[in-house]
C-alpha cells in the first residue's frame, strides 16, 4: 500500500522532491528498508519516494549510499523523538537496533522474550513503542543479541585470564578446570534469564533462527577450545569441539531444571561431564596400547606358523 | 565415541601407522594444554581476508596431508626396491610441508577438513595402488599429482598477489617455494620414465581428474 502510495506520487512529487533536496535529512542504507521506514518514518513520507525511484535498491543494502547527490549528514533529530539523545553524529540502523535490544534486556524476566520487551526498551531511549515492529514477532533478534553479547563478554574474560597468565600474575589452569570454569562462566550469565529461558531455547531452535544460532554456538565452542591450548591440526579438532558442544547443551537443560541454591547441581553437573570427557581420553589411550600390543601378539603368531609349516622356506 | 575408539585399532593395524585422521584414535582434550597463542603474537589476524586465507590453508593442508599418505603408500610397496631412496626423500620433503601448514593453521586458527579421514585412507590406496603398477605406475602417479598441485598452488599465488602482494607476503613465499619443491618432485618423475608406465595418459587424466575433485571439495568442507 505504501509502494503504491509512493508509486503515484513518484510522478508528481518527483520535481517536487528535487525541490526539497536540500532539506531532507541523510539516508542510511537500509537493512530492511520497509520495516524501518514504516516505523521510524512517519513524520517524513515524501523520504520513501527517492526510494521508491529506485526500486531495485529497496530490498537490497546497498554498499554505496543510492542517492545521486550524496549531501553531508544533517541532525537526526525526527528518529529520537522527545528529548533522549539527540546524537548529532551518524548512527546506523544497525546501532540503533543494538541500542533498543540492549535496553530491552533489563524487561525480559517481566515480558519474556518478546515484542513487548522490545517496545519497554525502546521506550526506554525515547524512541515510541512502535519501534519493536523493526523486529520480528517472535523476539528472535532479542535473544541473538543476547547471545552474541554474552559470547563477546566470554571471549574478553578467556583473554584478560590469558594475558594475566602471559604476565606471569596467574598460574595456568589445568585443562578440565580451565574448561570446568569458562562454561560456568558463559551459563552464568543466563542466570537472570533463567526463568524465560527455555522459551528462548525453543525460538533459538526455529528454522529460520538456527543458522545464526548454530553459528554463535560453534564459534563460542571454538573461542573456549583456542584459549584452552587446542592446537588439533586433525580430525580431533572436529571430536573435541563436538564434545565440548554437548557438554554444554546438556549443562544448559540441567540448569533451566535446576532449583537448588545457586545450581550447585549444574555445577556438579558439569564437573561430572568434564571428567568424563578426561576420562574417554585415557580409554582411549589404553584401547590404542592394547591394539598395538595384540598387532604385535598377531603377527608374532602368524610368522610363527609359517615357519611351522614350512611356507616360508624358498624352494 | 566408544565405536570410533573401538574402530581405530582395526583401521591403525590396516593402515600401517598413520599420524592423526581417523588412524590415530581420538584424543578429546589436549594432553598438557599447550600454550595458547596471545593474538598479537599469533599471525596478525586483522586486515587479512579471512574467507580467502581460511580456504587457501585448509585446502593446502589436505593437499600435504594426501602426498604424504600417496607417498607412504608407495614406501609401503616399494620402500625395498631401487626407488625407495627417492621416494623416501620426497615423502621427507612434503613430511616437512605438512608441518609448516599445521604452524600456519594453528597461527590462521583455520579449520581442517572434515575429508581428512577420507583423504588418509584414498592417498594411502592411490599410492599403494599405483606403485603396484611398478616402479614407472609409482613415477607416473607422482607426477600427474605434483602437476596438479603445482598448476594448484600457482592459482593461489595469482589470487593472492591479486588481493595484495604486501599483506600476504610471507604466506606467497611460503606458497612459491613450496611449489618450486612441487615442481622439482614432478621433474624427478619425469626422470624416472613415469611416461613409461603402463596406460600413462589414462593413469594421469584420472589422477589429476581425482586431485581436481579433491581440491574442489577441502576448499570447501
């Protein structure tokens, strides 16, 4: 409705735009260019015309900015609203979303992981409650972004422990602990959530999510294992991210059914898994010095039968 | 885990030994933690175009870690004949370009192919299977694979001086002797009459058709 809005007056408003040219504010380009301009733009309709000008640009992102006269940034002052920060400096939509689920977090344990947890925080900035519509229905992007965030936040504190052990300040942790307390650390973040967060596990799981959530899944594994010392240039490398994989997601349920006091049994839990996974390791040791052994045991008996028969001897 | 760890020592015992893949039996965590590499002292990760650097290790690795099972399959048949000093002394030589790549995926923190498994055991076969042909089928083997991973590593330089030549400096010298080495091994086995070797275009058309597919697919999984 809106692209038809926009496609009869692209006509008639088109000298009209060139006009106003020099008054209309910078354009980003847009992520997903509807949903924004939907939102955020009311106040400012003629601004979907130079975008309907160039349909094919619409849908896409495109890297340089598509409009022909590219004008110096003026103020955004009709996205902020009322008061809150009126940045006189660039903010990508991409920031801006960062800003709006940041602040979304602190409503999830009363909302969930939901649009109106978006639109609490949105409001939050300034920004209206219609805000939330920049996302999906499902609180998809909410939960993302808390993930990525809680990776990032892992990833610096495995690098301050690793600079403190590099400086000489702390003693290097043993494997199993070192592993025992980098995933304690990363699922005690999802102790405030902890209430909302099988709901978050459940969207994390829909198709359209588990790219992205398979992705920051595997590379917080990966993080974890480089600053645990895994050097595996073989297929171990598959074996122990897949291990410590599972480690993790079952550390994960136990913990959302976990009610004894500061999940002492998650802990105890994890630790259990861990040793176990030590343990694999030295079976498989043993089973490999006993395979070679018995080779040996093997082929020690078929020479001996060969020359017990005979076959050996060259006529 | 158990049937992998159960599966190994059949396949060790089969295999001769074999370092690491699916021949060594899966170690979960590393035994004494080696030290983990600050990122400043690791190779400088910024600035680099991880998707091309990523491919171009990964698939080098496998590249070395398949000539070295070729060549241990053809030390395994012909290892006691008049050949084996020259093979051996070509396996030493890729024995030594596996280890630079292993120090540059640890460096790069690039992924290993998931083929590597597959590519243990092929190469091993493709060598003890070519040098059952003889000493020619063993000559005529290495060159058909030396050529293509020479013409391999040739388009690595030309992508990479593409992107720029100063950036990846010490990944293209590594790359330029590496296929200098490449090129010399197909020239020994040039020398050693590969082109003599029973059915020799047929031989080398599928080898080479078999490299091609293995390069395709390491870039990629």
């Amino acid at each position: 409705m809106a692209a038809a809005a926009a496609g009869s007056l692209r006509r008639a408003g088109w000298r009209l735009w060139r006009g106003r040219a020099g008054l209309r504010c910078q354009l980003y380009p847009p992520q997903r260019a509807l949903h924004a301009s939907a939102v955020l733009r009311r106040a400012s309709d003629e601004k979907k015309e130079p975008l309907a000008s160039s349909p094919q640009q619409q849908f896409d992102s495109p890297p340089a900015d598509p409009q022909p006269d590219h004008e110096p940034q003026g103020p955004r002052s009709s996205y902020t609203g009322q008061g809150g920060q009126e940045s006189e400096d660039y903010e990508s939509e991409e920031q801006l979303q960062h800003r709006i689920l940041t602040a979304a977090l602190e409503f999830v344990p009363e909302h969930g992981w939901t649009a109106e947890a978006i639109a609490e925080g949105a409001k939050t900035l300034g920004l209206s409650g219609a805000a939330a519509g920049m996302f999906h229905n499902d609180g998809s992007e909410l939960i993302l972004h808390f993930v990525s965030q809680c990776n990032t936040k892992l990833s610096d504190l495995l690098e301050q422990e690793q600079k403190q052990v590099q400086l000489g300040k702390t003693e290097k942790k043993p494997t199993d602990q070192f592993l025992r307390d980098a995933l304690e650390a990363r699922l005690r973040m999802l102790i405030p959530y902890i209430e909302k967060w099988p709901q978050a596990v459940s969207i994390l799981l829909l198709p359209h999510n588990i790219p992205s959530s398979l992705n920051l899944l595997t590379s917080m594994i990966d993080d974890i294992l480089h600053y645990a010392g895994d050097q595996s240039t073989d297929f171990n490398w598959y074996t122990r991210r897949a291990v410590l994989t599972g480690i993790y997601n079952t550390t994960e349920l136990v913990m959302m059914q976990d009610s004894s006091p500061d999940f002492e049994e998650t802990w105890r839990f994890l630790e259990n898994r861990i040793a176990d996974a030590m343990n694999m390791d030295n079976t498989a040791k043993q089973v490999q010095s006993t395979g070679q052994a018995l080779a040996q045991g093997l082929m020690g008996a078929a020479v001996t039968i060969t020359n017990l028969t005979g076959l050996n001897q060259r006529r | 885990m158990a049937a992998a760890a159960a599966l190994a020592p059949a396949l060790r015992r089969s295999l001769g030994r074999p370092r690491g893949g699916l021949g060594g039996v899966p170690r979960p965590w590393p035994a004494s933690g080696g030290a983990p590499r600050l990122r400043s002292t690791a190779a400088s990760l910024d600035g680099i175009n991880r998707a091309v650097v990523d491919r171009i290790i990964r698939v080098d690795h496998a590249g070395e870690y398949g000539a070295n099972r070729i060549y241990a399959g053809q030390m395994a048949v012909l290892g006691r004949s008049t050949a084996g000093p020259v093979i051996q002394q070509m396996w030493n030589q890729e024995k030594d370009h596996l280890k630079k790549f292993n120090e540059l995926m640890i460096a790069y923190r690039v992924r290993p192919t998931v083929l590597l498994p597959f590519w243990n055991v092929a190469g091993f076969v493709l060598g003890a299977g070519s040098a059952l042909l003889g000493k020619k089928g063993a000559m005529a083997c290495t060159v058909a694979v030396e050529e293509s991973i020479s013409d391999h590593y040739n388009n690595q330089i030309r992508t990479l001086m593409e992107e720029d030549p100063e950036k990846y400096k010490e990944l293209l010298q590594i790359i330029k002797q590496f296929r200098d080495d490449e090129r010399e091994h197909h020239d020994i086995g040039l020398e050693h009459d590969a082109e003599g070797a029973p059915a020799y275009s047929v031989l080398k058309t599928v080898i080479q058709l078999g490299c091609k597919t293995a390069i395709f697919l390491s870039e990629r999984i």
